[in-house]
C-alpha cells in the first residue's frame, strides 16, 4: 500500500497539521467586508479550478506513486475543485437516514472505499511581508494525504469516513 492507514488509526486525527484555530482571513491591512468578499485580501491565494482526477474503487487501487514529480498523469481526467465527484458522474451519492451506507466496525474502513487522486500545478506567490504560509483545506469530506513536489506534507481527516483524496500539488 503506498498511503500509511492513518485512516484506521484512531490515534492520529491528523499528522503534520497547525493546531485548531478561529477562522479568520489573513490581509496585509484592515479590510471589513472580508467575509464578504475574502479574495480581495492580498494574502490569500485561492487552488479553486480545474485539477487533474483520477477515481478508485479503493484505496488499495492506487498502485502508482501519483505524487512523485514527473508522473504520468495522462489518464487523469480534469475536474472542477471546488466540486463534488458524485456531481461529476464518480461513485454514487452517501445519504441515508435509516442505513448505514456501509459496514460499520470501527476503527477499520472497508477495502472498497473510493479514492480519488487530485493533482493540481501551481505556483506559490511568496510575500516577504507574510512570515508564514498555510495550505487551507476547508472541503474534503473524510480524509486526505498531502504531497508537495514528491515529499509527504501531511494528513487530516473529519469524523466520517466515506472517501479518500490523495493530493498533489505541484
């Protein structure tokens, strides 16, 4: 398996992550209508566009190492971030309300979870001003690794397992 199971492991929730904060949108200077309208602020560059996709019925699927530099991503299809796969004719839709949409016996996942591998260039505008930088993911339902140029940055998962994205960037 190229991924660790992070996502069986109860104990990590995340790896390499800053910790929990209030949502707040960074700006050089003040600005008062930023939740309006946050892609004014000069300090925050938005990935939203057309990526490269590619879906699995499972995680164990994924046989290529994707995120190493140079892959051959030809195959991969381009998909809308930000944007659901289900809306894009992948798997098929999770809602219920009276069954569990499938097997139950936490912490272990089943082998047949889909997967969908995002891989997405771009280039990081640095600001010499801005001491920092972060990679903000506020849509991925379930979990996700990370890679940066081939190197693993990180993991993270919410509380429901229905998926797996592995992404790359560039």
């Amino acid at each position: 398996m190229i991924v660790p199971r992070y996502y069986e492991d109860l104990k990590v929730l995340h790896d390499n992550t800053m910790p929990a904060r209030a949502y707040y949108i960074p700006a050089s200077k003040r600005m008062d209508n930023l939740l309006e309208n946050r892609e004014a602020s000069d300090r925050i560059q938005f990935l939203n566009g057309i990526w490269k996709f590619k879906y699995f019925e499972s995680i164990y699927d994924v046989k290529e190492e994707f995120f190493k530099q140079g892959s051959d991503v030809s195959e991969y299809v381009d998909i809308k971030v930000p944007g659901v796969w289900q809306n894009e004719g992948y798997d098929h839709h999770q809602y219920t309300n009276i069954k569990y949409p499938f097997p139950f016996d936490p912490p272990y996942v089943p082998q047949d979870i889909p997967c969908g591998a995002y891989v997405y260039d771009f280039e990081y505008k640095e600001d010499e001003k801005a001491k920092k930088a972060f990679l903000n993911f506020e849509g991925v339902d379930s979990c996700f690794y990370l890679w940066i140029n081939g190197s693993y940055v990180g993991y993270s998962v919410r509380y429901r397992m229905l998926q797996v994205n592995l992404i790359l960037l560039i």
